[in-house]
C-alpha cells in the first residue's frame, strides 16, 4: 500500500511541474487517504504484534 502512495505522489508531483492543477490535486489526495490507510495497518499490525509476544 505504501507502493500506491508513492506511485500517486510521483503522478502529483509530475502533473503539478506540467501544470495540470485538478489531477495534480485529485492524485495528491489519493496519496494523502493512502498514506493514512497505511499508518493505521501499520499501528495495528504493531499492537497485535506486541499483544502475541507477551
């Protein structure tokens, strides 16, 4: 998931320098739900990690 994040950040930031601003923007966007989406699993993963150890 932190592939596709990566992959909309660069579409944005390519769309922005050729100056096409709605998908620079909508491309960002995507980048930024991703991202979060990310860290949530990420958070996740980590407290269940901690609760099977213990």
């Amino acid at each position: 998931m932190l592939h596709y994040t990566v992959v909309f950040l660069v579409i944005a930031l390519i769309a922005a320098v050729l100056g096409f601003g709605g998908i620079a923007a909508g491309a960002a966007g995507i980048a930024k739900i991703l991202f979060l989406v990310f860290l949530v699993f990420a958070a996740i993963s980590f407290v269940v990690g901690l609760t099977r150890k213990g």
